[in-house]
C-alpha cells in the first residue's frame, strides 16, 4: 500500500518571502500522479498543483511549483512570494494510474501541514 | 455553478438518528467519492462509485450505505449515528485518470 507523509506540521513564513513544504511517499509503481491541496479555514479542498509520474518536468502554477524527485520519491511544494490568502493546511496526496477498475484510483493523503503567513 | 455540490452543509444531530448526505457533480465525470476528515484533520476515502457500480469499499461500518441513482450523484445515508461519527465528510468527482474534485464538504456533529 502506498503511504504519503508530511514531516512538517507546521509552518510560518513572512509575507512575500517563500516558503518549502515538504512531502515523501512510498510505492512500488513507475506511474503514479502526484498533487498537492489546500484546505482553508473554510474547509474546502482546492487543487494547487499535479504532477504526472512520467513527466520530468516540474509543474509550476503561478506562484506555486514543485520539486519532483522520483527516485528518492520526494515531492515538495514551494510557494513564492507569499501571501496572506496562502494560510492554510496543504495536503499533499498520492494517486495510482494503474487502477485496474474505473473507480479504483483513491487519492492516499498525508497528514497535512499547517502554514501561516506573517504580515 | 458549482461542480461538485453537497448538501447539507451543516448537519447537527442526536445519536441514534439516521441522517443522509446528498451530492451532485455537473462535471460529466464517471467517477464519484464519498471521503471523512476526522478532527485531526486527517483525510481517507470511504467509497467510490463507477457509472453507478460501486468499486471500493474501504472497510466502512454497514451503518454507513452509499447510493447511486445515477452517475451524477452520489448519496450517504448514515444509520444510528454515533458520536465518533462526528466529522466532515466530502464528496468528490473524477473522470479516469484525471484530478479529484471535491465537493465544499459536510460538517457532521453528533452530539
């Protein structure tokens, strides 16, 4: 079974600074997707970030991109020029492409981590 | 419109009741979830469902049934509630192989 782990429950940064969440996963699969969430105080989880398995390339939206490492199986999220409107829990989570069934493709989420931006 | 659309929002309750959860996703997708956050905020999938079919089954109580009427909407009915029900549950929708979208989420409180 594939397990994702977030190492750093919480975080702080000082506005417009950047700031590395950090996330580690484990599978044995070659192809897999990767993404980040945030989670407001309001609850809602909002899709930051994805990132396919077989794509070398890192994914960047905006202010927000990762650090894909696939062989030491790392996937941080860095978010540049913060602001206050980024407070929130990230989770980060998991996702097999090679469900066997439509339906069979759950997202494996960590822990979370908490960030807070300072003004 | 919202894409992925549940309701209630809010739902407090006594244990013992039996209470339901709808959801409805305008999105076309195939694929449907039903996931919990505890109070620790942790998140893990209960059900989905395919065209109506359902595919996992994550060692939920039988207290819990999921229903499917069609492949827009996904429904939780939850029997004799308890108070470790208490949580927030979300609804979410998928086509094959494409990004999870989740609903706004249902604050459960047993009390």
């Amino acid at each position: 079974a594939q397990t994702v782990t977030q190492s750093q429950p919480e975080m702080s940064v000082q506005e417009a600074e950047t700031v590395t969440l950090s996330c580690t996963y484990d599978t044995s699969e070659s192809d897999y997707y990767l993404f980040w969430y945030k989670q407001p105080p309001s609850r809602q989880m909002i899709l930051v970030i994805r990132q396919e398995a077989y794509k070398q390339q890192n994914a960047t939206e905006n202010r927000f991109s990762v650090n894909f490492q696939k062989a030491a199986k790392s996937f941080s999220l860095k978010i540049s020029d913060s602001q206050l409107g980024d407070a929130a829990m990230y989770f980060c989570a998991y996702r097999s492409a090679k469900g066997s069934n439509f339906g069979n493709e759950k997202l494996t989420f960590g822990t979370g981590t908490r960030l807070t931006i300072i003004p | 419109d919202t894409a992925v659309s549940q309701t209630p929002k809010y739902l407090v309750t006594q244990m013992g009741n039996d209470k339901s959860i709808k959801c409805e996703q305008n999105l076309g997708h195939d694929t449907m979830y039903w996931y919990k956050q505890d109070s620790k905020k942790f998140l893990k999938i209960m059900f989905s469902y395919n065209n109506k079919e359902l595919i996992i089954n994550e060692t939920v109580p039988n207290r819990f049934s999921p229903k499917s009427p069609d492949k827009a909407h996904l429904n939780l009915h939850i029997n004799s509630l308890e108070l470790g029900d208490s949580a927030v549950y979300f609804c979410a929708s998928s086509s094959y192989r494409n990004t999870i979208y989740f609903g706004e989420g249902s604050w459960l409180t047993v009390v």
